[in-house]
C-alpha cells in the first residue's frame, strides 16, 4: 500500500485561495448594520468597539434589485484584491 504524502503548506493554501476566490461569484454581497458598544474591563480601562446589530444582515442589491456579486479578478494592479496577489503582497 502506497503511504499518501501531505502536500505542501503553499500548495494547500493556493487551493484555499482559489475556492475561496471562486466563491465571490457564487456568493452575494451582503453587510450587518455596527454599532459602537462602550464597555470596562476587569481592569477598569474603558473601550469602544463596533459590533453587528442583531437581526440587521441584508443584501447588496445592484441597479435591478437584483443580489449583487462581485467576483474578483485574477490579477489587480494597484493594491486592489486579486486571486493571485497574495504571492506578491502575501509572502
């Protein structure tokens, strides 16, 4: 029986890239409405963050009234998110 060898780190996380990159066509725009909550910590020092409000996730819809997706390009010039980028900007 032949042992199956793990491939390499890069190789998995070039194919995490590609399915997650394949899965901005597929999947629509949407946002949470955030809301700053203040809150103390056990140290007493007093901090704000945003948090999703409950309840209010709704979909991006485009000039149709249609579920916007915006899948993204194979390479971005500029700093802009592209499915090859990260070997350039992520390495």
């Amino acid at each position: 029986m032949k042992k199956i060898k793990m491939p390499d780190t890069f190789v998995i996380i070039f194919f995490v890239v590609l399915f997650a990159s394949l899965l901005t066509y597929i999947v629509p725009v949407g946002k949470f409405e955030m809301q700053e909550v203040t809150y103390v910590t056990n140290t007493g020092a007093e901090k704000t963050r945003n948090v999703p409000v409950p309840g209010s996730f709704s979909y991006e819809l485009d000039d149709q009234g249609n579920e916007l997706k915006k899948g993204i390009k194979i390479f971005e010039p500029g700093g802009e998110v592209g499915v090859t980028n990260y070997i350039f900007e992520g390495l």
